[in-house]
C-alpha cells in the first residue's frame, strides 16, 4: 500500500505542478486577454444578474440560475475555504494566499467559459432534464473524432467525486464532530449518509432547493465571524497583507511551529488548493450551470464566474488574513486544526464552534453538489439507468471516509490527483472551442452595451423634456 501511496505522489507531484500548472494559469490568461479584461470589469454587472437569477430567465432548463450558482457553489464551498487555506499556508507559508487570489482572478474567465458551453451545447435526456458539462461540449464541440477526450473526462470526474466530493468530506466532518462535539467518526458518517440520501432522493430540482437555501445561510454566517474578527483586529490587517505579499515572492524562514517554505512551495501549494476550493478549470461546475433555466449562455456565465469570486476573493481571504493576522500559521498545526486554533485565538470561547460548524455544513453540502457532477459522468458513460445506483453507492460510500484506518492524508491525495487530471481534458476543451467563446462574449456584450445605451438615451430625453 505504501508504494502505490508513494507511486500516485510522485505522479501527482508532476501532473500537478510542470503540467497542470502552466496550463491552468495560461489558459485563464489567454481566456481574461481574449475578453479583454471584460470578465473582471464586469463583475458589478454579475451581481445584478445573479440577483434577477433567482426568478426564470427562459424557457429551457430545470432550475433558475441563481439556483445554478448556488449548487455550483454547494460544491466549491467546502473544505477548501476552511481546511484547504490553512494546508496551503502550512505548505508554502502566507504567500500562498497571494497565489490563490492571482489564479482566482484569473479563474474568473476559466468559470465564465466553462458555463457558456455548457448552456450552448447542453442537451436533453430520455426523462427531459437538462444535462451538460464538458464532457458534452467536448463530443459536440469538437465534433465526434474526440470523444475520446470526453470519455476521458467523465472517467476521471465519476471516480474524483468519491474522492474529493465524497470521503474528504465526510472525513472532515466526522473529524470537526468528534473534536469539538465528541461524537464518534463512524455516527457521523451515518447520520451524514441518511441527509444525503434524503437530498438524493429528490433528483436536481431538490438539490437546486437545498443548495438555494443552505448556502447562503452558511456563506453569510462564516463571512460575518470572520468580518468580525478582522474588524477587531482591524488595526493588523495592512501588516498582514504585506506579509502575504512579501512571503510570494520571498522564501520564509522556519519559525515557531512553520518549518519554513520556497517561492515555488508558496505558488505551487496556493494555486494547487486555490483550484481545489474555486474549482475553475475543474469542469465540474459547468454541469450544474448546464441545468439553469436560461436562453443566454453568456449570461449565465456571468453568474457562474462570481463563483470564483466569492469561494476565493471573499471567504478564503477571509479565514488566510484571519491565520495570519493571530499568528496562526506558526502553531505548527495543518489543515482545519490550524483554522481553529485561528479563529479560538480571536474569538476565545467561539471560535472553535464556528469553525467546527462552519467545516460540517461546507462540506455537507459539498457532498451533495458533487453527487450530482460524479451522477452526471456516470450517466454519460452508462446512461440513465445507472443513476440509480450511483445513488445508492454515493451514500453508501459516505461513512467509509469516517473509519478509523481512512488515511486523510492519502484521501487529499488521491483527490488532488484526479482533479488535475479532470482539469487537463477540459483545459485542452477551452483552448480549442476559444473562438467559439470569443464570439458567443462579443455578440452579448455588444447587445448589452446597446441596451444601456438605449435605456440612458431614454433617461436622457426623459429629463430634457418640457
């Protein structure tokens, strides 16, 4: 067991860093240079439609958009903004934090392009739902020569849900219980089972419900502590910040329980957990925004790049600059133990509840956003009537991430490793369907420029009338 363990960290260690690396950070680079800029300018612009998105915005789809983001984001808000931020500062020091917001800005345009083939080349199943992804965009896309490419992908996204989306998370689950509530692991994974079940049950539709609601009561509830510890703090905040820049383009040294870090463990490890939380790239949220109820692809792709935003401008930056700010990331601790010991610090008494509550419901509803990427690439390769028992087995499944002999380390390994190899198909994907995407943003940008400039117009005769 040792050697395969070893065996997959050596393949990791290159698909992950010379491989995965340049093609991510490039392919967001030449997608933000090909829009021209346009993505990251318009954010202001995404929040308007996310806020109309809670109602329908066409005729074709199965949940509303607003309901879309919020299931991509069930997903993307997990482990990642607690524990993943806390493991890539012990890893590569505070300067990972500066990684992971470069590759989210960046991010930003991978998400946007992920969500507008979705909705373009999505397609109907035998019972009418929606169903999309790349692995649809790439075999109607890029015509039938590669469907290897997506056959590919779908593999790689049905086995990575049980790793990432599955066992990771009931694993920290079972792990945030046990430490601050003392219930046993293996209780955990059960009762976490049954909810899930409970969810499954109700197919997309209950899944866009749950997501609608849950989200943002667990996203507001953990910005709100952490705004108010920084608040408290408010005074440290600049210092902190130089810090996360210095230590990205500086090595830092051992101190207290940090053992010290490179410039390229700090951008390796802040771009490696920067996907993992934001996921842009992944190819796993264009399934969920594949099931909007939209007639504009670009519009929903508006919606879909505030995921990036949120996930990692706003609640990771949070739980980084509160680690750094108490000082945090020099306890020696790794993963959710160093973000409790953060938020304790500041907030003695209620921290370690926060965060404890905090990590069970990100990755409760982590668990039940990906059941329905890893459904969605089972259906691809086995067709509709495997749904089912992918069902059954993504619950049964749950409590085995709660057993004692589970090594969490192996598991975020093995989950590290299958995201980058989802991520390689669905990169290559974006480069190849540019121009695709390039004239889908022009034609929409124009028609909304035209339509603002029609409404001042309007505003402006309105007011020089007599």
């Amino acid at each position: 067991m040792d050697g395969i363990i070893e065996l997959i960290k050596q393949f990791n260690s290159f698909v992950s860093g010379p491989v995965l690396l340049p093609l991510l950070a490039g392919t967001g680079l030449f997608l933000t240079v090909g829009y021209r800029f346009m993505v990251q300018r318009r954010i202001l612009y995404g929040f308007r439609m996310m806020w109309r998105g809670r109602r329908k915005e066409g005729t074709a789809g199965d949940i509303s958009p607003f309901n879309a983001l919020m299931t991509a984001m069930s997903a993307t808000v997990g482990t990642g903004n607690i524990a993943g931020v806390a493991t890539a500062i012990f890893c590569g020091g505070p300067g990972a934090l500066f990684w992971m917001w470069l590759i989210a800005l960046a991010g930003m345009a991978t998400k946007f392009s992920e969500a507008v083939l979705a909705v373009h080349f999505r397609e109907q199943d035998e019972h009418g739902n929606y169903i999309g992804g790349p692995m649809y965009y790439i075999r109607k896309g890029l015509g039938e020569k590669w469907k290897w490419l997506a056959f590919l992908f779908a593999c790689f996204g049905m086995f990575a849900g049980f790793g990432i989306g599955n066992t990771v998370q009931s694993n920290s689950i079972a792990d945030a219980m046990h430490h601050t509530f003392g219930v046993h692991p293996v209780i955990s994974g059960i009762i976490t089972a049954i909810l899930v079940g409970l969810v499954l049950l109700g197919g997309i539709k209950r899944i866009g419900e749950v997501a609608g609601r849950l989200v943002p009561f667990m996203a507001v509830c953990y910005f709100a502590a952490g705004i108010l510890i920084l608040i408290l703090n408010f005074s440290e905040i600049p210092s902190a910040v130089a810090t996360i820049v210095k230590s990205a383009f500086t090595p830092v040294s051992a101190a207290g329980g940090f053992a010290g870090a490179t410039v390229w463990a700090a951008m390796r490890f802040g771009i490696a957990r920067g996907i993992f939380s934001n996921e842009a790239g992944m190819g796993s949220s264009p399934i969920a925004h594949a099931t909007a109820i939209t007639d504009s692809p670009a519009r929903q792709g508006t919606i879909a790049m505030l995921g990036v935003f949120l996930d990692t401008i706003v609640i990771c930056s949070i739980t980084g600059l509160v680690i750094v700010i108490t000082g945090a990331w020099q306890s020696g601790k790794n993963g959710a133990a160093m973000s409790v010991v953060a938020f304790e610090q500041a907030l003695p008494g209620a921290g370690q509840y926060i965060v404890s509550i905090g990590l069970v419901l990100f990755a409760l509803t982590t668990i039940i956003g990906w059941s329905l990427y890893s459904e969605k690439c089972t259906q691809y390769l086995f067709g509709i009537r495997s749904v089912m028992p992918f069902r059954a087995l993504w619950v049964l499944a749950i409590p085995v991430g709660t057993l004692p002999f589970v090594d969490l380390a192996s598991l975020w390994l093995v989950a590290d490793t299958l995201n980058a190899l989802m991520a390689i198909p669905n990169l290559i994907a974006l480069l190849m369907l540019s121009p695709v995407l390039f004239r889908i943003a022009r034609e929409y940008w124009r028609a909304v420029d035209s339509a603002e400039k029609a409404l001042r117009d309007n505003s402006d005769t309105e007011e020089t009338a007599p």
